[in-house]
C-alpha cells in the first residue's frame, strides 16, 4: 500500500523526490503520514479536498482486500 501512496503522490507533486512516507501500525489499523513540502501540499489535498479523499478511498479500498483498516493524513 505505501507503494501504491508514493506512486499516485509522486505523480501529483511537483517535487516527488522530497515525499516522506511513513507508517504507523497499530492493533486495528495503520496510518499512513504524508510529509511534503508546502508548495506541494495543496496538490495533494486537491479542491475542496477532493484528491486526498479519493486516495483516502483507494487506500481504503485497498486495505479492505488485505483485511485491514487504512488511514491517510497529511503532516503540515
């Protein structure tokens, strides 16, 4: 899954050698921490947040097949 996140965020940003990634597991579920550089961030959150819920929902999508939780949330 965080390959997936570092492939499709690496594409949206303009500066993708500087994308930190990094996961956190817990008993019920992992959280994935995206760092960038600000100029970045609002490609990743899109309009409205738009293109962060989309990812949100892949990843969660994702998840679900691997019969785990998912979440995504953005370090500012």
């Amino acid at each position: 899954m965080e390959e997936f996140l570092r492939f499709v965020i690496g594409h949206l940003v303009e500066f993708p050698d500087e994308i930190s990634i990094t996961r956190t597991d817990l008993s019920d579920k992992v959280i994935f921490h995206i760092a960038a550089r600000p100029s970045d961030i609002p490609r990743i959150t899109g309009r409205s947040g738009h293109t962060i819920q989309a990812l949100r929902s892949l990843l969660s999508a994702s998840a679900k097949k691997h019969g785990i939780q998912a979440a995504l949330e953005i370090i500012e």
